[in-house]
C-alpha cells in the first residue's frame, strides 16, 4: 500500500489569518485515487522546521506532498526547507526561468529579479509547469520516494494536482489500492446511542466505520481498500446491510441524501403539500425547505416566545390560505438554562406532537429543532 502525506506551509495557517481548504482538497484527490492518506500536518515560514517535517514525513511515507512557500518574496521559502530536508542543493533552472517569463509575457508585464527565486529547485528535481500562475511547481524522487512541491494558491494547487500531480503518482508509483467510501445518514438516535450498538464494527481495519454527530442527525462513514472496485463496493455493501438491520429506519439515507429531502419525499409520496410555521429559529425551516418548490407551499416566520395558543392557529391559517393538506410548526425557546422545543405535525393521516425540553445553552437548537421535526415528519408518514 502506497502511504501519503500532506504538509501545508505559510505561518499565516498556523496564526489562523486565512482557511486551509488545500488540505482538503488533495486528501478527496488522494483518496480518490486510491492512496492512503497516512498524516497531515502545516509548518510555518521556516526552512529548518519544513526540513524537519519533510525528513520525517518520508519515513513513514513515500509521498509528500506540500503545499505553499513557492513565491518570490523572501519568506518563501518551501524550496530551501525541502532541499534542507532532502540533504540536496539548491540549482537555478534557466528551463523554469523561461517558463516564468513567458508566463509574465502572457500577462503584459516583465518578471521582476525576486521571481528569479521561483526558478530555483532542489538540484534534480522534475520541474512541473504552472500554466494557471507563475509559481512552477517540482518533485523530488530519491529511494523510490517522492517530494511534490505546490504552489499554495487553491486555484494553481487544484489544477497541477489534476493535470499533473495524479498522472504522474499513476505512472511513477506502485499501482494503488481502490479506496472508496460511504456514508450512511440516520436521525433521531444519539451518538452515544449509536456506538453502544455498532463499535464491533468501528472497531474492524478494513473497511473502517466511523461517526460524524451533528445537530439532531450522525453519520457513520464506511471506508474499503480492496484490489478492484467491485471488491471495495462489496464490502462497503456487507458494512450497510447490517447497519440497515441493526439500525431500521433511523437512517434516512446515504452520502449526498439530506434528511430535508428524506422528509420532503413522504410528503410528496402521500400527494400532498407542506406549509409552515415558526417561532425561535430566525426562519431556518423555511429555508431549509424552499428548494422543494413542488410540495412546500410555504411558511411563516412568526414573533419569538409567540403563544403556543397564536401558533397552531397560524398553522390552520396558512394551511388553508395556501391550501396545502399537511402542516408543520416549530417553536424554540431558549434561555442560558434552558432549551424548550414544541412541535406540531398536521396531516389527512393523523397528527402528532413533538416536546422536548433540556438543560443549558444550546448555539444550535435550531437545527437540533429542525432535525428532530424532520425526523418525526419522515418516520410518521412511513408508519403512520
């Protein structure tokens, strides 16, 4: 198995002052290329730490690769931080510099004396061409591993690791392994909940099982390494299956299912249409609803800490102003001790009550309120 590593470089990451999304997008381009992403990790603007994090990096791994400090400007300094690293040499590319050159040509301007820096590389290295920017990339090989050095802005990383970055780890490396994922949605189960009844499968290697909580809902996510394809999907199959008869219609759905669309899709399955109504939540369930035009007839925004009273006879209000048959209505109350929430589904089938009350601040009681009236509207029209 082929192991990976990322390093992203700038001290502004380690200060906080801009997001780290690179990371992000190499490990999706990693792992949907079959490599094991072993560590990741970001080092300030200092050539002797870059080295410390490439040398050691390269001993747990066969590739780095790092992302930033391939500027001009003289806090740059990505290349000397790598051939520190790499116990190599620093070389000036005149190949590179005409690069660079014709690059500022297309711009309408001339290279000033620092861009000369972006031309200088660890003495060996396979220069790659940057045709979205003036930065050139390069890659490092030595004892059958390889340093790829990327420029920092998203835009040129994404680009290189696409057109070059992965054709060249397909010709160069061990043929990888099929990596592939899958993420089982549920709703209305704890975390706790959940990982008292799955952890003799959170605790297998292959394939690996593992939870995300959010507000009212917890994803487990399904990784398989396998030889082809249809192996890895094979297994993530086997993983689903016994979630789905451990877990019964806790899940809602899979990968890019939303519970919004689970809950909507009862609606729309019984031939009705939604109107809503809300207190305490500065219109999130109306939002959270209003891409599915084709049932959601509309809602209400109504005053914080409204009368419940005032509440249901808004519902019945908008239901027959919007002559929509099912009717949904949410009020969050919250306090520093105390979070309150009520809710009221109406339907031609029945209609159910929802309270749930619990102590101390809650910042997401809204999509918690949400998540468990969506739940409730989904499982009490699959099973009425």
């Amino acid at each position: 198995m082929t192991h990976a590593e990322i390093l992203t470089i700038g001290t502004e990451l380690l200060l906080g002052e801009i997001v780290d999304t690179n990371t992000r997008m190499i490990a999706i381009a990693l792992r949907k290329n079959g490599y094991d992403l072993f560590r990741t990790g970001t080092v300030g603007d200092n050539p002797e730490r870059i080295a410390a994090s490439v040398s050691d990096a390269l001993e747990r791994s066969e590739i780095l690769i790092t992302a930033g400090g391939l500027g001009p400007t003289v806090d740059d300094v990505s290349r000397e931080g790598v051939a520190l690293g790499l116990n190599l040499e620093l070389e000036f590319r005149e190949d590179l510099w005409e690069q660079i050159v014709e690059r500022f040509k297309a711009f309408g301007r001339e290279p000033t004396e620092n861009n000369r820096r972006q031309a200088t590389v660890p003495v060996g290295s396979i220069g790659i061409e940057n045709p979205v920017g003036t930065a050139p990339g390069f890659i490092v090989e030595l004892d059958g591993k390889a340093v790829i050095a990327l420029p920092g802005v998203p835009a040129e990383l994404e680009y290189l690791l696409q057109h070059e970055v992965l054709p060249y780890l397909r010709t160069r490396l061990e043929t990888p392994a099929v990596i592939k994922s899958r993420t089982v949605r549920t709703a209305g189960i704890g975390e706790s909940w959940l990982d008292e009844r799955i952890q003799d499968l959170e605790r297998m290697t292959n394939p690996t099982v593992g939870l995300a909580a959010h507000p009212g809902r917890v994803d487990i996510r399904i990784t398989a390494k396998a030889a082809t394809e249809y192996e890895a999907d094979e297994m993530l199959w086997g993983v689903e299956a016994t979630l789905q008869q451990r877990l019964g219609n806790g899940i809602y759905g899979t990968d890019d299912e939303t519970l919004e669309f689970a809950a909507m899709a009862q609606i729309r399955k019984a031939g009705w249409r939604l109107a809503s109504v809300e207190s305490g939540t500065d219109g999130a369930l109306e939002r959270a609803l209003s891409e599915f035009e084709e049932v959601f007839a509309g809602g209400e925004i109504l005053p914080d800490r409204i009368a419940v009273d005032e509440l249901d006879q808004a519902l019945k209000r908008i239901q027959d102003e919007l002559e929509a048959a099912a009717g949904l209505s949410l009020r969050v109350v919250t306090s520093e001790e105390n979070v309150e929430i009520r809710a009221r589904f109406h339907s031609p089938d029945g209609d159910w009550e929802l309270d749930r009350s619990f102590g101390g601040a809650a910042p997401n009681a809204a999509r918690f309120a949400i998540s468990l009236a969506l739940d409730a509207v989904r499982r009490g029209i699959e099973n009425p």
